[in-house]
C-alpha cells in the first residue's frame, strides 16, 4: 500500500503528516522497537493521572502503521509479534511501574528484586499485544498489496477492514488479559474516558471491555486519511464526531439524572492515614487503633447533628482494608469499636480472621467483619464476614509455591503460608439495605462483584493502596471503582487506609473525597442506584456481539477491495 499517493496535491500541514507516516513504516530494527516503546507509553499517558486522551489516538495510529511496515518484511509474522511486544513493554512498564513501590515497605527482604520483577512483569503482559500484532500480520499478509498502487476506492476499504481486524483483535485480547491466570484487567484501555465521567457513561451499555472497543476503533480512524486519495481528512473527523457523539450520549445520561439520595441512610467513610510500614508494628496498633476511633467517633457526631437533626438513621460505616486484624477475636476491642460509634451504626471493617478446619492447619482469610451494635448492652459484636476470593498472586498468595519457594520467593502477605480464597461474590444484608462487599482487588474486575440475580443497594470497598506511594496506581484504582458503578448502576464508598477514599454516585461521580496521605472522613447520605443499565442484565454479551460482527466486517472488507485491487 503506498501511503505517499498523490501527496503533491496535499497543503504543508498534510505532506507532512504523510512524510511522517512513510518514514514510519519505514523504521527497521531497534528504531521500530523504540517507536513501538514510545507508542505504547503515549498510551499509557491516557490513563490517570495525565488524561492526555489526545495521545491514546495518536499511539494506536503509530502503532498501526508499525505493523503495515513490519508487514513488508521477509519475516513478517516475527516481525509483528516483536512490534507488539515492545508496544506491551512500554505500555505496561509505564501503566503498572508503581507496583515496585510495595517491594520497598519490606525493603531488606524484597528491593532487590524490582529490576527484575517489574520488567519481567511487564515483559509478561506485553504479550496481550504481541498476540494480536501477530494474529493481524498472520491474517492480512495474504491479502497484502505490498507498493502496488490501488483505486482510491479500494485503498480506502483496504484499510478499513484492517482498522476493523486490528480493533477487533486488540479487544479480544485485553479481554483474554482479563480472565487468563485469574485476569489482570488493569489499564484498559476504555479506563482513559474516565478523563469526565460524561465520555465513560456508554459503558452502562456494554462495559469496559466495549468501551475500549469503541475508543480503539474510534482511535484508528485518523489512519483513513493517509490512502492519499480524499481531499478532507474524514477520518478524522469522524473520530472527532464519533468522540462527541459518546460525551453527548454521557452528557444526556447525567443531565436526566434525579436527586432521589435517601437522606434516612448514612454513609461514613474513614480514611486513617496510616503509613503501611506503621500497620504492622506492634509498638504502633495502639495509637493506629486510637486513630480509628477518633474519626469514626467525629462521623457519628456529624452525622447525628446533620440534616436529621438527631433523629433515628441508618448509619453504615467503612474502614479500610485490614484496619482491625483478627478483630473477631478481640472482645475488648469490640467493646470500643461499639462506644465509639454508638447504637445506630453498622461497622464494616477490614481485617483479617481464621479457621480451624476439623483437619488440617488453621486458614487465613483478608476479610471484612460485620460488626454490629448489641442492643442495650453499649457494644458490639461480629455478626457476619465476607471473604475475599479473588486473590492478588505474589501478594495474597504464591502460585507454583514448591517451586518459587525452592528459588527464594515469598508472598508479601503477612501470613507465611498466603490467604485462602473466600467461597466467591455475596450480598450481605444490614438495616434493610443489600451491600456488596469488595477488597481492593477485585473492584478492578467487570461483571463479579455481586451474585446474578440480585442487586444490590450498595457496593462498598475496603482497600490499602498504601503499598504503592503517592503515584498512579491508587489514581488508576479509584478509576476502576468509578466504571464499575457505571456498569452497574449502583453506588459504591470505597475506603482507603491512605487515599483516595470517596463516595461514588450510581453514574460513577465522586460525590466526596479524601485526597491521597491526608487523614479524614466522607460522610454522605446513601446515593440513589440508577435505572438498572443495560449492562448489569447481559454482562459481556454486547461486547462479544460487538467484537465478532467488527472482525468478520473487517474480514469481509479486506478480501472485498484486495479482489477488486
């Protein structure tokens, strides 16, 4: 295909944006790496906490016409897949580079191995685009037109198809990265619309995975306008209409949006602020403890001399992620969690618990404790738990461990042999309400965070992102937690030990926030759910109807114009 066709008729701005494409498709060897790397990183600057969406477009498009060089090559196949490999590679090891800030809370024992780790991490997941490169390269290569000129006409299919393929290829693939080895659906790359939550709200309809679908295709589209044949750039308008189209669609969401909060139910989110090297020494639980009852005390008294004048509410409170560890097992300290939060309020704490199964050892399990008011009695006990079940690998638990432990690896979780699984999404049922409980991880997975059927009055998160500094993962993370109350219409208060805690509204707004290192609480009475989205009732069944109908289209129109060429 050559890109060059007709540039004498092109203005300056345009020969040198086809100058600029031919001598891309041109780089060989390092120099494609290096283009590839940096065309991967541009992407990743989409994402929180840049937003510069603008470099999402402009990333994928060099990344296409990388591949359309690498196509001209004696091993093509090859080719395509190192092209993909280094645009995973810069994409992920700029996108997840802060997970080496959780090596260092232990640095004696694990600092060393973060010029490994995170690379080679890296290196793993740059394969979700490596596959798809090469998936492309394998399936267009026989219809390639190499240099040989082609009507305008079927210049333009040509590539269409392909934009198609390649769109196609790349969401199928970071939906396997979501479900392959238990899924890491982090970064995606529809998570970028999170820039306003008017651009994210279509993915009430099909998810994350169909809005990178749509943003992928959207993104490709400017690549239209280099067949040389078409005075106007409508690639590239269309991808600017297409881009309006998706904030106006957001914009008529939020606009019809009713103030229907129910002001008879409260919400208190506590945000401690305690440093994580500070949460296990044993010298500090003390004056941790006293810290968490400080703020839950002043949210009780705020939301007893609100609105409601001091009337009888509901009052739902959030710690954080392993606030209270073993707390079941600690009646005194039940005691106080009871004095300081009074009769009204349902604490729901992070921590951590065990069991003794009738054989074997004990079992460990990062969990969230229920902890009710005991009526007449000034304290509380542990009424119920959720378990978490989607565990983090290498953090919670060591997969292959015979072997990596023979090597000198080791789980950073705080018990030697790593959590066992909890038995998989619940509802749990307090003062007339249905809450879904999630721990830190497993907010970042569309469509799992509550059983079928039944939906909940709210979701809430107990998290401690205090393992990765002050940088983009918690940032990325509260994103995630935004998109997921998008998709499924209900509202979410999510709790972070050092930020950024916050009530989320049902269309993925942050009503309330603590800001990353500060110490504080949101108080919020209970947002409304949405009307139930579209999906909430199909899951990821539109997207999979979306991803095959754009690859058998882009099929059929790269065989169409390469039998008219």
């Amino acid at each position: 295909m050559t890109i060059g066709t007709n540039v004498t008729r092109t203005g300056g701005v345009r020969r040198r944006v086809f100058h600029w494409a031919t001598s891309l498709r041109a780089l060989r060897g390092w120099q494609r790496a290096l283009a590839a790397v940096a065309s991967g990183v541009g992407c990743t600057l989409a994402m929180a906490p840049y937003y510069l969406l603008p470099l999402l477009i402009v990333g994928l498009c060099c990344f296409f016409l990388l591949l359309e060089g690498s196509r001209d090559e004696t091993q093509a196949k090859r080719s395509a897949f190192l092209t993909g490999w280094w645009f995973g590679f810069g994409y992920f090891l700029t996108g997840l580079y802060w997970m080496g800030f959780a090596f260092l809370v232990r640095a004696a024992e694990f600092a060393w191995m973060i010029p490994i780790a995170i690379p080679s991490f890296a290196g793993f997941l740059a394969l979700f685009f490596a596959l798809p490169a090469l998936s492309f390269a394998m399936v267009t290569k026989p219809f390639a037109k190499g240099g040989a000129q082609a009507s305008g006409t079927d210049d333009w299919v040509l590539r269409g198809g392909q934009i198609l393929l390649f769109g196609g290829l790349i969401s199928f693939f970071e939906y396997a990265r979501g479900h392959v080895l238990t899924g890491l659906p982090w970064n995606l790359l529809g998570q970028s619309m999170m820039v306003h939550p008017a651009l994210a709200q279509t993915a009430s309809l099909y998810g994350v995975y169909g809005l990178s679908l749509v943003l992928t295709l959207l993104s490709l589209l400017p690549v239209l306008d280099l067949s040389g044949r078409q005075r106007l750039p409508f690639g590239l308008i269309v991808c600017v209409s297409g881009f309006v189209m998706l904030a106006l669609f957001g914009i008529v969401r939020l606009g019809g949006t009713p103030d229907t909060d129910n002001k008879d139910v409260f919400i208190s989110v506590i945000q401690p602020n305690i440093p994580q090297k500070d949460k296990g020494d044993p010298a500090k639980r003390r004056e941790n403890f006293d810290r968490l009852l400080s703020l839950s005390a002043r949210a009780t008294d705020k939301q007893l001399m609100g609105e409601n004048g001091g009337r009888a509410i509901r009052h739902v409170m959030i710690w954080p992620e392993n606030a209270v560890p073993w707390v079941g097992e600690q009646p005194g300290v039940l005691r106080e969690i009871g004095a300081a939060v009074g009769p009204q309020t349902v604490t729901f704490a992070g921590s951590l618990r065990r069991s003794y199964p009738s054989s074997g050892a004990a079992q460990f399990y990062n969990t969230i404790a229920v902890i009710s008011p005991a009526a007449g009695q000034g304290t509380s006990s542990v009424t119920g738990y959720y378990d978490k079940h989607h565990l983090v690998p290498f953090g919670e638990y060591l997969p292959m461990k015979d072997v990596l432990t023979a090597m000198g690896l080791s789980q950073l979780a705080p018990v030697q042999d790593g959590f066992s699984r909890g038995s998989g999404p619940a509802i749990v049922e307090v003062a007339d309400l249905k809450i879904a409980p999630l721990i830190c991880y497993e907010a970042i997975f569309p469509g799992a965070l509550y059983p079928r059927g039944v939906r909940p009055d709210l979701l809430i998160t107990s998290t401690n992102d205090a393992w990765f500094g002050d940088n983009a993962g918690p940032k990325q993370h509260l994103d995630q937690a935004r998109l997921r109350a998008i998709e499924s219409g209900v509202p979410m208060a999510r709790s972070a030990n050092t930020g950024i805690s916050a009530m989320i509204d049902s269309y993925g707004r942050v009503r309330q926030r603590v800001s990353l290192y500060e110490a504080g609480v949101v108080l919020s009475a209970l947002p409304a759910r949405s009307a139930r989205p579209l999906y909430d009732r199909v899951g990821d069944g539109l997207w999979w109807g979306m991803v095959i109908m754009v690859l058998i289209g882009g099929m059929g129109m790269v065989v169409r114009a390469s039998r008219h060429g």
